[in-house]
C-alpha cells in the first residue's frame, strides 16, 4: 500500500477527526491531491482529554481484525507505543471471562492483541495522518451544513463555523469539496442536513440496550501481579444485569468499568460504585483495593445501536459517504467500533484503487453498498442479545435472537474449542460460519438443554 502520495486532482473533506476520519484521511490521501479534516476541538486539547469524544475515558477494546488494518494502512504504527510498555498479549491466555456457565479456559488462540487507551491510539493515528502531504487539518472548526449542488446532485461544499457559533449563519465559510465524508461520530447531524437540503431523511434501525458504564482509571501498584489483560463479567438475559470490563493499558494502568443493562445504571459515585462492584459474581473488590485510583468515575449512557439505512435515501448525493460511527453505531459493550471503521477504511481504499480512472461517484454508489453489506454481520452480533434488553414487549423475533445468542454464550465456559471459536467470531476474524458448523450447534444446542433441565429443576425446588 502506498503512503499517502495523493494519487490524484481533487479535494476531499472529512468531517471530523476521531478514529474513523482519521482512517478516511489515511486513505483518501492515496487518491486526493488535497485531503482537508474539519474538527470541532480544538488542538490545544487534543493532548488530553476531549469533549468531543467523551467516550475515551472507556475501555477501548481493540479486537485483532481493526489491529491487523491498522498495521496495513500504517506499517510499523505498534512500534511507537513500544516506550510505553503497552500490554501485548494471547487473548486466550490472558483473558479471563466469565461466561453465564463458567470461566473460559486458558488457550493458546493465536490472536495476538495490544492494549492502548484511546487517546493514545488516536494520538498516534493523528501523528502519522498529519505528517501525510496531502492532509491539512483545521481544528476548531465545527460543520454546520452542507451546500448542495441540486443539478449535479452533489455536495458542492461544506459549511464551517468556529466551534459553538454559526447558529445564526454569522461566521460560516464555505469549504469546497469533490468529495465529503461524514464521520463526525454518534452525534452527526447529517440526518438533519439532508432533509434541511430538501432530500428524505434516512430510515433508522435502532436497538436500545439501557446499558450504563461507570468506569475508573487505576494505577497498579509495584508488588502487584495481575494474571489477566482483560478481565469480563457477563450479564445474562433476563435478570443478571450487572457485569464489568478491566483492561490493562499502557504504563501499567487498569480502566475498570462497571456495567448494567436494562436500566440498571451503574451509579458514579465512590459508595455506589463499591456497592455495585460488591453485588457482582467475580470478587472484584478484592482486586481494587489493591490497585491505586487516578481518576474520578465516569459515568456513560448513550449506548444505543443505532444504523442509518443510507444506501436507501433516494437522490443520495453521490460525492457523499458517511462512516463510523456517524453511520452505525454500536453497543459500546463488543468493541466493534473501531474494528468497523477500520473495515469501512480498509473497503474504500481497495475499491478506490480498483475504480482507477471511473468516476469517484460510481465508486462511491459501489461503496455504499457493500458497505451496508458489510455491518450485517456486526450488526447481528451486538443487537441480538440487545433485543431481549429493551424497554416494553420484546418480539417473538427478538426473543428467538436474544435466546440464541444466550445458548452460544452458554456454550463456551469451561470448553476450549468453543472459546476459540467465541474469539475469532467476536474479534471479527471470521464471518457466521463459524457458529453454523456442526460442531459449534451440536455444543450451542447441548447447552441449550442443559440449561433449560437447570431452569426446570430450579422451578420444581422453588415450588
Ligand atoms: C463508552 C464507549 C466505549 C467504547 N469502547 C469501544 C471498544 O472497546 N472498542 C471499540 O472498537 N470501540 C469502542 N467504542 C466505539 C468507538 O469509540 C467508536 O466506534 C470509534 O471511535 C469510531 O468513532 P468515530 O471516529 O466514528 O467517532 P468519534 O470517535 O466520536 O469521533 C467523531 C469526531 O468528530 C468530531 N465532530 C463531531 N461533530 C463535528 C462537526 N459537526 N464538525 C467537526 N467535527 C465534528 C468530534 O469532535 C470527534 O472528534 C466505544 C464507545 C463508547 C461510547
């Protein structure tokens, strides 16, 4: 792959400088002689923490698909956090899972993963992305609309304004694009753009789990061995609602999160915290008084899955693609995000450089179809369990999805083979045919009896 050249004439605007339009800048400037990113945050808060992404004081869970993209669109990218000891590790053998029927078993699988917080990750991307010549970036700039061309059925430009003006249209510049791509993340206006532009707004998928994070920053102490990276409790339809995330990152640090779903939101304050901590099934408490707080709790609710049925709008501008999380967001809770943005950037830059000299526009029709092809899998894999935790009466579809996905998850504590499978599946290195081998439903089903003889004998001594 080459390294951001700018292939050819031509100005692309990405929307947005998180994680997604980071990976679109990389891409676009192989093909674009001027690659422009537009951030609302300024850059003097790019070292720290930012408002515009709350969520990266979360876990960031990085699953070997997105790790294996990254190395290709930024090769040697993981030589840079070398100095900063971040955990490299055998998901099989440093996790340690709490499966609804057992722990998983310590294998050998393979799937190599780094742990980094989010900042630094995106620090990094953000590093290389700039220093490409074709990319300028101008922060502190938020968009406030797209100017449409109507004849040509284009985005002619984009509307910017400083950060927090342009409400009333005083301060908005135009920035002139061949190309527009949205990926200013879950709260993207675009929706609204469009239909203020005359054209129908999108239809909208969306699964709402009620799932809340609470999550602290931890340092661990000299003395202190932790025998996992990752650490996971699962919640389990209908009533075991509560579980927890720890993650191992960078410079010997724990993010530990808390989570509830259902509604029941874990609470952001430190005798909450504690109290839920204590009501889970892993004795976790245990373990964090044995490491050193860094930071308050966070808490975090916006969890939606939410897809925007793009490649459906009729009179789609054709020079316009969104992607991330601006297009389909996921439950934070499977860590797929970045791993999608990752495939969305991955996907336009071969079917860029297949498109060779055909109109940018066709490619980008192409484009959106295949890549609404490719969230079904994703998709399917965080809202099938999700369904059964929405508010009001849950579908009979949704309870036949729901009960699934609950006999796959039963299925793989205590049982090497079907944790294996469980982490190429939830890493998105393989695709559902994994679960519809024989083997896997032969164990899915077998665990579906089990437990449903468990829940009959529970009902009987409850009687
Ligand atoms: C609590 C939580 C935990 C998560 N954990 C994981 C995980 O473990 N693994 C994983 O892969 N994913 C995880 N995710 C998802 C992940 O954060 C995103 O999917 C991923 O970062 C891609 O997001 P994005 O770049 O599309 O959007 P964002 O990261 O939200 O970036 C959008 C950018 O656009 C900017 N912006 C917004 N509006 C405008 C505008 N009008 N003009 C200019 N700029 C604008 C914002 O300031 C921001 O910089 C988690 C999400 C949450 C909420």
């Amino acid at each position: 792959m080459s390294t951001g050249s700018g292939g050819g004439p031509g100005h692309a605007v990405v929307i947005g400088a998180g994680i997604s339009g980071l990976l679109a800048a990389r891409v676009l400037s192989d093909h674009f002689s001027q690659v422009t990113l537009i951030e609302r945050d300024s850059m003097d808060s790019l070292r720290v923490w930012r408002s515009g992404v709350p969520q990266a004081r979360h876990p960031h869970l990085l699953l070997a698909r997105s790790q294996r993209i990254v190395e290709e669109l930024f090769p040697g990218i993981w030589d840079d956090f070398e100095k900063l000891d971040v955990p490299v590790f055998d998901f099989g053998s440093r996790t340690r899972m709490l499966f609804p029927t057992g722990f998983s078993p310590s294998i050998d699988s393979g799937v190599l993963c780094r742990s980094v917080s989010r900042p630094r990750f995106e620090a990094a991307l953000r590093r290389r992305v700039l220093a490409l010549p074709p990319v300028t970036y101008q922060d502190g700039s938020q968009v406030v609309g797209l100017d449409l061309h109507g004849l040509t059925r284009s985005v002619a430009a984009v509307l910017v304004a400083g950060r927090g003006r342009g409400r009333t249209g005083e301060g908005v510049r135009r920035v002139a694009a061949d190309v527009v791509v949205d990926a200013s993340g879950r709260t993207s206006h675009l929706p609204h753009w469009l239909s203020a532009s005359g054209l129908s707004r999108p239809r909208v998928s969306q699964v709402d789990p009620r799932l809340g994070y609470a999550t602290r920053l931890y340092e661990i102490p000299d003395g202190v061995d932790l025998d996992w990276d990752v650490l996971v409790e699962f919640t389990r339809l209908p009533s075991a609602s509560r579980g927890c995330v720890g993650l191992r990152i960078e410079n010997d640090q724990v993010l530990f999160t808390l989570q509830g779903n259902g509604g029941d939101y874990p609470p952001g304050d430190e005798d909450g915290f504690v109290a839920f901590a204590r009501s889970l099934r892993l004795p976790v408490t245990g373990m964090l008084a044995r490491l050193r707080a860094r930071s308050p709790i966070y808490c975090y609710r916006n969890t939606v899955n939410r897809w925007y049925a793009y490649h459906r709008v009729p009179r789609w501008p054709q020079n316009l693609i969104a992607v991330g999380d601006a297009h389909c967001v996921f439950n934070p809770i499977y860590g797929q995000g970045i791993t999608v943005a990752s495939q969305q950037a991955l996907l336009l830059h071969r079917m860029l450089e297949q498109g060779g000299d055909a109109p940018v526009a066709s490619t980008l029709r192409a484009y959106r179809a295949r890549q609404a092809r490719q969230l079904r899998w994703p998709w399917l894999l965080s809202t099938s369990v999700d369904r059964g935790w929405q508010e009001g009466p849950v579908s009979l579809r949704s309870r036949f999805m729901s009960g699934v996905a609950d006999a796959w998850m039963c299925s793989i504590g205590g049982d090497p083979e079907m944790f294996s499978r469980f982490i190429t599946v939830t890493h998105l290195l393989s695709g559902p045919g994994v679960l519809l081998a024989p083997l896997s439903l032969a164990r899915i089903g077998r665990a579906y009896l089990r437990d449903r003889r468990a829940s009959g004998a529970h009902r009987e001594e409850a009687r």
